[in-house]
C-alpha cells in the first residue's frame, strides 16, 4: 500500500506549458530546466510528476536571487544527488532541516549559499519551502503556489496534491478545482453565490479566479 502511495508522486502528471503556468514559470524557461541534461529528471520526456513541480518552485527561488548559471546548477544538483542518495535531493526534507546548506562549484571553489554573507539566498529559499507541505515521512505531499507575488504575506489559498483531484489546483482544504471555480465566474456566478454554493470563503474564491486569470494571461 505504501509503496502506491509513493509512487502516485512520481506519476507523470503535468505537461510543461501546464506545470510552469502553476509555479509561475515562463514555459520556456521550465522546458529548459527538463529533460536530458536538464536540472529536473522528468518520468517522460516533457511530462513532470508532482515531485517535478516542487523541485521547479524551489529552483524558481534559486535562480531568481542569484541568477546562478543552468550549468553551475546543475553540477551543484548531481553532486547533492550523490552524497544524499536521493533522486530528488532538494525536496529530502534535511535540505529544509539543516540550515539549507547547498554548495555550488563556481570554477575550482566550492560556494556555500547557505554560509554568513548568503542571508538574502537563504531567506527567500526560506520563503518557497514553507509553501509546501510533508507527510510523517518527510515527503513532500502539497504545494501552494504563490498567487500573485512571491511575498511571505501571501495567503495559501489554492493547494495543489497529487492525492486530491488527480494533481489539480483546488481551493485550499476543498477538492474544488480552482478551473471549475473561474468558469463559473465567467458565466456570471456571483462571489457570494459560489462562497454560499460551496461554503468557502469569499476571500478564497476571489485568490482562485485572481490566480486563474493571472496564470491565462
């Protein structure tokens, strides 16, 4: 039974234009962190699984304070593998427990980005691994995108697990796909029809459609 449920995590689940759109990626820029020689070893060439989509919100973090070359990343990615013996070393849940330490070879130096002087680095890593979520085991189970803005203050308010709605976003909590939400809306459905409908929250009805809609543009 256990080893089902491991395994729905590494399910190939989310095509590429589909996955950078719920972390808030450029497709372009995810389709050139997968695949062979990538930074993120998908099920099938192009089709991510959940743990994919998890390791892309994080390397998100990594790449946009440091702007750290796709090469540097990537050698750093394989050694982390290597000494952890794990398949996906940035979601093992001692990267989040011991300080964050992750090196990056630049040239013949190693770099530790977790060491004094990294504070910025380590605080916004800080920032993307607490939107998600683990199971007893130390198993990464949800994520929760970010809504508009990578901000600390930004509210959880749409929750994505490969247990609860095949792996769709869905209204924190509910089973309720954030999709199914915005065409409602689009079809003249009030805010306070649906909160009263679904016995959600208006504030949480309104981050769904406010996600959906950014995500489409």
């Amino acid at each position: 039974m256990l080893a089902n449920t491991q395994s729905v995590f590494d399910t190939p689940a989310y095509g590429c234009t589909q996955a950078a759109h719920y972390i808030g990626l450029p497709p372009a820029t995810l389709r050139g962190w997968i695949g062979e020689g990538g930074l993120i070893s998908t099920p099938q060439p192009g089709i991510l699984s959940f743990n994919n989509l998890a390791e892309a919100h994080i390397l998100r973090a990594m790449r946009k304070i440091h702007g750290l070359s796709h090469q540097k990343i990537r050698r750093s990615l394989q050694e982390l593998a290597a000494i952890r013996k794990q398949a996906h070393p940035l979601l093992e849940e001692s990267f989040e427990t011991d300080g964050i330490s992750l090196f990056v070879r630049d040239d013949d130096n190693l770099v530790n980005l977790s060491k004094a002087g990294q504070t910025e680095f380590r605080e916004l890593i800080a920032l993307y691994l607490r939107r998600i979520e683990r199971n007893s085991a130390g198993q990464v189970t949800r994520l929760y995108p970010f809504v508009v803005s990578d901000v600390e203050s930004e509210p959880k308010s749409i929750s994505i697990s490969p247990t609860i709605a095949f792996g769709r976003p869905v209204l924190v909590g509910t089973g309720i796909s954030t999709a199914v939400i915005v065409g409602r809306f689009n079809a003249r459905d009030s805010i306070a029809d649906l909160a009263s409908e679904y016995q959600v929250d208006a504030a949480i009805l309104e981050d769904a459609i406010r996600w959906e809609m950014n995500k489409a543009a």
